[in-house]
C-alpha cells in the first residue's frame, strides 16, 4: 500500500536462530503500512512469516577463505572487531547492504548484531539503531559502534545492565523490558506433567540447550543424577559427549522437541545457559533458574549471569560440577531461590514497547524532511 512512513531495515544475525525471532517479534508490532526489509545471510529464518517484509540475501562471510598468506596478516583495527582483507564475501556484504539501503531510502537501520555495520551506516549518513547486548564491550569497536548510532536498543530490563556500561551511552539506550519471543501457550505444572506423562510429585530439572551453542555438557549431569537419585533430571537440545558416560534411569534426553514450554512448564528447576530469550523464558514461566552461562563472544553470557545472581535472580553456575556435593549445594541453592526476583525481568509487553519506540524515533529524526528524496534530484 502506498504509504509517506520511512522504511525501516533490519541486519539480523544468522547464527542460531534468536536474532530472527527477536526481529520477528518485533516487527509484528509494526503499523502495517510501515515498509520493513531484512538483510541476513540465512533468508529461510524468516520462512513462514506472516508479516510483508522485504527479505534479502546476503553472503555467508564466515569461514571465507583469505586468499593470501600477506592478507591473511594484516592486524585488526582496534575500532574494529573482524575484517579479514581481500574477501570477496565480505565486500558483497557491504556492497549489498549499501545498494539496499539506498535503494529503499531506508529512514532507520536496526543491526542485531555488527559492530562495522553501524559503522558503515553512520558513513554512508543512514540512521542507526544498535541492539545492546552484555558482555565486555568496553573496546574501541562497540564504543565506536553505539556512539556511531542514533540510539541502542536493549531488550532487557534495566534492571539487568552493567554498572561499566558509561553514562552516555546508557543515556541514549532504550531498555524494552524482557523481550520473550515464545508465543506457545503455557500450561500449567500439573497440565504440562499429565501431556508430557511425567510422575505429578517427582522433583524434575529441565536443562536447555538452544540452537547457537555446542550442545549441553552430559558427562556433568550424569554425575548430578548420582547426586541427586530422587530428582528425575531432563535433556532439551543437543549434548556436548566426551564419549564415557554412563546413563542412569533418572536422567533422559528428548531431543530437538517442539513443545519446549510444555517441558519448561513441567519442571520444578530449569538448568540453562544466558541466551537473552532464554533468560526472559523461564523469567516468564517463573521457575527456579540454574544459569550456566556459555562461551560467547565478549563474555556475553558470563557476564549476564553475573548480574542475574547479583540480583538475587539465579545460581551462577559458571562451571559445572564434578562431584556430588558441588550438585547438591548447586541444587539447594536453587530451591532456596525467590522466583519474584526473577519474574520481573520478563514483559509481556516489551516487543510491542520496543517497536513503538523505534517507530517513534524514525519518524522523530526525518519529521519535515522532504518527501521526495534529495538523492533522486542529485542523480538527476
């Protein structure tokens, strides 16, 4: 339909499938009349979606070859955080971002996640919105990123930041509240154990694995099902093997499931890493929360696990235990946890508070500009 409202662009991350989803829930908000696009180099996480979005394909930069040993040893730019030289990948990339960028005029590019991204668009004069994400991110090439951009958006509550996070960044970040893209109905404990055929009374930890990490380590929970025999322990996801384990009835894996709320729902305890929809999940089911964060980039989870159990919101598992009193302290802690700590970290509202917002700031930075583009006019 015809519409004077700028297109606004996403850059979505392909690895895992959390970037998409967090965009997805996003745009749904979205008038309908907005134009929207989405650059990402895995196009088929968007299959299915309901919403008229202008998908476009980008080329798979990692693990492209660096066709010379002299290129190959070039230093990184501190302000920069991965350019390999003389990739082709990577100058497609830039090019086919630029090319679309001009050619739908784009009135605001949102870049989850791309430190050279933002920016590329502050040099190429488009209007950047950054999404914040925890880590170590102190460096020259964030700091340059999100001062590049026009504003960050963090999809989380405030609550949640870290204190090294400077002040005049902090001021130009707008704090969503805990965005949870699960949109499956949850049930009930009891429900979910009927569905699912699990004993109504038994103790039951759920551990949860997502798509962006190597699989959850199973030799540990195998020495956590000697610990704690009475506790029926259960896999979600892939599993990390060291090739010795022995299984034991209280502990069983299902897998890639589809129903993962149902599992959720069932549990007593949840066993996870820090991924940001993981957090705001359990957040929402209000379960008894065991983070065990993963290696990222930055220290992305460690350094949100940090904060959850600063804020009385989790158990810290930064390493898994070996032995059987360190799962049967990890345990206790985690029945000893008040869950009203954790719960308000979720909000049911913030993919719709955080669309509202990044409408309100496109429309806010180009309110006046004329409705024909000056590009045009200078081509001409």
């Amino acid at each position: 339909m015809p519409t004077s409202k700028k297109p606004i662009s996403f850059f979505v991350h392909h690895q895992g499938r959390g970037h998409a989803r967090r965009a997805m829930a996003i745009i749904r908000h979205f008038a309908l009349d907005r134009p929207v696009s989405v650059l990402t180099a895995d196009p088929s996480l968007f299959d299915g979606f309901e919403r008229d979005i202008d998908v476009v394909g980008l080329p798979d930069m990692i693990g492209a070859a660096v066709p010379t040993q002299a290129l190959y040893e070039q230093p990184t730019p501190s302000v920069m955080h991965c350019v390999p030289m003389g990739v082709v990948e990577m100058r497609q990339t830039m090019r086919a971002v630029l090319d679309h960028l001009d050619d739908i005029n784009a009135g605001l590019f949102v870049i989850d996640v791309s430190a050279e991204l933002a920016l590329l668009s502050r040099i190429a004069s488009v209007p950047a919105v950054s999404i914040r994400m925890h880590g170590d991110r102190n460096d020259p090439g964030h700091l340059g990123a999100y001062e590049a951009s026009v504003a960050m958006l963090a999809p989380f509550d405030e609550r949640l930041e870290q204190a090294d996070y400077p002040a005049h960044l902090r001021a130009k970040t707008f704090y969503s509240g805990g965005l949870c893209t699960t949109t499956a109905r949850v049930p009930s404990r009891e429900e979910a154990r009927a569905r699912l055929k699990l004993d109504p009374t038994r103790e039951i930890v759920v551990a949860l694995t997502g798509g962006g990490g190597a699989g959850t380590p199973y030799a540990p929970l195998t020495v956590a099902a000697r610990a704690a025999p009475d506790t029926l322990f259960i896999t979600i996801g892939p599993l990390h093997l060291e090739g010795h384990e022995t299984d034991f009835a209280n502990l069983i894996n299902v897998g890639w499931v589809e129903n993962v709320v149902e599992y959720l729902a069932a549990s007593d305890i949840v066993l996870a890493s820090a991924g940001d929809n993981t957090v705001h999940e359990i957040a929402m089911l209000r379960r008894p929360y065991i983070v065990a964060p993963e290696w990222r980039y930055f220290g992305e989870q460690v350094r949100k696990a940090e904060r959850l159990a600063a804020l009385g919101a989790a158990v810290n598992m930064p390493v898994w235990p070996g032995d059987f009193a360190g799962w049967q302290a990890v345990l206790a802690k985690a029945r000893g946890l008040d869950v009203e700590r954790l719960a308000p970290l979720f909000d049911e509202t913030a993919a719709r508070r955080a669309a509202e917002w990044l409408e309100a700031c496109v429309d806010r930075l180009w309110e006046g500009a004329p409705t024909v583009p000056t590009l045009e006019r200078v081509r001409a």
